[in-house]
C-alpha cells in the first residue's frame, strides 16, 4: 500500500497492493492522481468527444470561432509580460544608441541584453486556465496559505514562479512545468501552454518535488 497527493486537487489519496500489482503488470505508470480526478478527467474528455461528434451546425461553428477568440485573448493575457519586457528592451536599445552617439560611448551589448532579459522573466504573471478553475483550486487550497482572497492566491503562485530560489523541472508524464519553493513548502504546476494548473503546499514535501 502506497499513498501519494495527487497532483490535481492536492489531497492525498491511497493505492492498495493489489492496485499497484496491477499497474506494474500492465507495465502502466502508477497513478498521480486520485480516483475522483481520475474519473472527472475521463467524464471531461467523454464528454468532448460527444460534443465533437453531434455537433456540426452552424450555431457549433460560431460557438469554437468563440472558443477560439477567448483562449487567443487568454494567451495574449498570459504573454501581456513579454510583450511589455520587450517594449522596455526596445526603448532601453534606442535611448542608449542616442547617449553612444553624443558622447561617443560604445554600449556594452552583452550586459544590456542579459539585464533586458532579467527584467522580463522578473515579470512573469500567469494566470489560471478560467475563472471556474482558478476559484475551484483557490476554494480547495487556501486554508493552507491563509489566503482571504484567490486574488492573493494566484499572487502567492506567481511569486513561487518568479522567485529566484524555486526548483524549476518538466514533469514527465505530461510535460508540466513545476516550480517548488523548498523555504515556504509551496508548489505550482503550469501547463505547457503556460496556464497555472494548481497551487499548494505538498504534505511529503520535497520528496513529492523530486518524484515528479
């Protein structure tokens, strides 16, 4: 018998002998997540695949053009950083080219690009995936942080993003990138195109990093 947190909601959940015999036979990777996510994820994904197959009318078409300009307009939020970093860097360049110009100073461009490259990963600010999730995962996880707000919950995880002492590393079941703060026991996982998927503080602590 092995118990483990899932990496979905967090909770901690139980496998029995005889489950992960099973797994191990199949040579299947034993499960992260827990039951209830286990089912919810495979409810999601049945239900999708109805919906893609009963739905082609015009009224479905305009309802995925919709989708489609939601989520383009949640990623050019989420990017909302580099742009901004980059407009900051483009200026910097100028002004300097204009001050090497009069005073006849030659920049030193290596410097300047690691400093414009410093200052936009410093502004890192994920966001959840919808309002549904990031109030789903606030609800479920702030009695550990103390939390009155899920505005200060998604602060909180960006801080873990951006701090300079985080552990970073791909996950290697579903390429999630996770970003742990061993000082503060704080762990967060951001999806490949770049949503925070959760935030929590892991009760094996360390060990639950290093088994991802």
């Amino acid at each position: 018998m092995i118990k483990r947190t899932c990496k979905q909601c967090g909770k901690d959940f139980t496998l029995t002998d005889s489950e992960v015999n099973f797994y191990k036979s199949k040579d299947l990777d034993i499960p992260k997540r827990c039951s209830e996510c286990r089912k919810k994820n495979k409810d999601n994904n049945n239900n999708v695949n109805k919906d893609n197959i009963n739905n082609f009318d015009i009224s479905n078409k305009q309802e995925n053009n919709n989708y489609s300009n939601n989520r383009s307009y949640n990623n050019n939020n989420n990017k909302k950083k580099y742009t901004f970093g980059s407009v900051i860097a483009a200026g910097l360049v100028v002004i300097l080219l204009l001050v090497g110009k009069v005073f006849n100073i030659t920049p030193n461009w290596g410097e300047i690009f690691n400093t414009a490259q410093s200052e936009q990963s410093s502004n890192v600010s994920l966001e959840f995936r919808n309002e549904a999730l990031w109030e789903d995962h606030f609800l479920k996880h702030r009695s550990e942080f103390g939390y009155s707000t899920k505005e200060e919950y998604l602060k909180g995880a960006n801080e873990v993003i951006n701090s300079a002492t985080s552990l970073h590393k791909f996950e290697a079941e579903d390429n999630d990138e996770i970003y742990y703060d061993e000082s503060k026991n704080e762990i967060v996982f951001v999806s490949s195109d770049g949503y925070i998927r959760t935030y929590f503080r892991p009760s094996e602590g360390i060990n639950y990093y290093n088994r991802q």
